[in-house]
C-alpha cells in the first residue's frame, strides 16, 4: 500500500490542524495515507492529560515572544513547536495495514533512531518516557524529538516533531512533556547542519520501508 507525502512548509498549528483532520476524513473514505510534513510558527501545545502548571509564563510574556497556545486531542503533555523543528503528521490506516498502536509507536521511533544515524547521532528510548534522545552516561539525556499520537477510527493523527535548527530558548518557558530533570537539544546543538526538508526525505524512506 503506498504512502504520500504532502509538504505544507511553514504553516499554522490550526491551519494545519484542518489539515490533517481533512485528510483523515480523505483517508476514511478509501484514500491514500499519507505523511504530511511542516514547520509551525511558534506554539505551545497541550495534550489530553497536559498539567496547565507545566507552561511556566503568563498570556503577557506569551505575546512578547510572539507565541500561542493550542488545546488538541493527541497523547501526552506540553510540547513547543516552532521554526527549524520537522513536524510530521502521518495519516496512515492502520487498520487496513493491520498494524497495532504499540507495534506503530516503535516503528515511529525507529526510523527517527535510524534517520539520526544517518547524520551520525547516536539516539535511543528511554522506558517509561516517550520521544527520541541521546547521551551517554553519565551525562544528562537529552531530548531531541517527541512524539505524541492519536488514533481515530483505526487511522492515525498527529506525530512527532524534531529538533534541528530550533531555537531552545523556547523549552525554557515550559517543562518538556512535564519532564523537568531533563534536557533538550537540537540537531544544530549536537553539531550537525540539515535542513528539516533534508533530515524528512531521510526519514520517509526509512519509514516507508518499515511500514511495508
């Protein structure tokens, strides 16, 4: 079964919200699936069981660092997405595929673990905490993708988004997927150049290959 890609570049978190809701609904009536990929102007999201606690400034500061916030129905606590970080919003049929929410999660981190490789990071798992991270003991993980899903009608929503060129001033203003003892860094951070258009046409193959 094939998968598009649909690159929407810099676009809106509710824009792109329509979107990927459009596109499940697509999918639903017997469509291709297809990854959607983007970057989003600065935004600080909320999932389900998100702690409000876990956003550390006010509406003020808010306006003054040119950000939102955004209510959505994915998996997870408050993340950040902003410039220079991929976003990928795979609408796949699970179902149809005959692939389980679990067995798709792994698959997910896989080809982003894969995909690192490639660029020469090192990137694993951690139990218990979602998204992608690197580091050696005895140093501080640190957190360079996140993930957060949600499944509707056997198709998925949502995705993950990864650091590449993205400004980490912006995780200061929150704790991370309400992890606090933790760091986050970047692509850039760690010491490699790619553009996020670069780091997906990676990606999609490696993920494509094991979706198959």
């Amino acid at each position: 079964m094939s998968i598009n890609i649909k690159n929407i570049g810099l676009t809106d978190y509710d824009d792109a919200l329509t979107i990927q809701e459009n596109t499940h609904q697509e999918i639903v009536d017997g469509a291709a699936d297809i990854v959607i990929c983007c970057e989003h102007p600065h935004v600080f999201t909320f999932g389900k069981s998100a702690d409000k606690n876990n956003l550390l400034i006010d509406a003020n500061f808010l306006k003054k660092i040119n950000a939102k916030t955004q209510q959505i129905d994915r998996g997870g606590d408050i993340t950040y997405h902003g410039p220079g970080q991929l976003v990928c919003y795979p609408i796949i049929n699970l179902r149809k595929r005959g692939i389980g929410v679990k067995k798709y999660v792994e698959i997910l981190e896989e080809s982003i673990i894969k995909t690192l490789k490639e660029f020469s990071i090192d990137a694993y798992q951690i139990n218990h905490l979602t998204g992608i991270w690197i580091g050696e003991k005895p140093h501080t993980p640190r957190k360079i993708g996140a993930i957060g899903i949600r499944i509707k009608q056997g198709i998925s929503m949502h995705g993950f988004a990864l650091n590449i060129t993205t400004d980490l001033d912006y995780f200061e203003y929150i704790n991370p997927c309400g992890i606090t003892d933790k760091n986050v860094t970047s692509m850039l951070k760690e010491g490699v150049e790619c553009s996020p258009m670069e780091f997906f046409q990676k990606f999609s193959k490696i993920f494509f290959d094991l979706m198959d």
